[in-house]
C-alpha cells in the first residue's frame, strides 16, 4: 500500500490557557550609584583610552567602548553631583 493513498487525519488545534488582560509596564527606579561605581567607571575608561591607544588600525568603531565608558561616567559623576556626594 502506497502513504498516498492513505486516508488524511486531521489534527485538533491545541488549547492554550487564557492569558490575563495586559498590564502596563512599570518603570523601577534609576540605580542610585556609589563612590565605588565612580572609581570602577573612571578605571573603564583609562582601560579603554589604553586599548585604543594601542590599536594601530585608527577605526571608528575601535573608539566605541571608550565613549561609552565615557558616557557611563559622566552619568555616574552628574547623578552623585545631583545628590550632593560629589563636590564641583
């Protein structure tokens, strides 16, 4: 007996589990940053001039790490500014 011969069965749909009407997504609170996240930003991105110092090939992308350590402590250092534990 050849398979196309063969009567086709049909297979039932499966039954999901009603989902919930949908929330909105609350936002939790900014990340309130230490000294010790200052000192660890100011450490990535002497690390990162470091790497792209090194780097022969002078491609843009090579600089990417370093601004966005850059942009990470100047996040850090305006946040502690704002909350009065760093002084200028």
């Amino acid at each position: 007996m050849t398979t196309w011969n063969r009567p086709r069965t049909t297979i039932p749909p499966k039954r999901r589990a009603s989902k919930g009407p949908r929330k909105k997504r609350t936002r939790s609170e900014p990340r309130q940053y230490t000294i010790t996240d200052l000192d660890r930003a100011r450490d990535r991105v002497e690390a990162a001039k470091r790497r792209v110092d090194s780097d022969r090939t002078n491609r843009p992308h090579s600089r990417a790490g370093l601004e966005c350590a850059q942009r990470q402590l100047h996040t850090i250092e305006s946040d502690l500014r704002a909350r009065g534990l760093l002084k200028g």
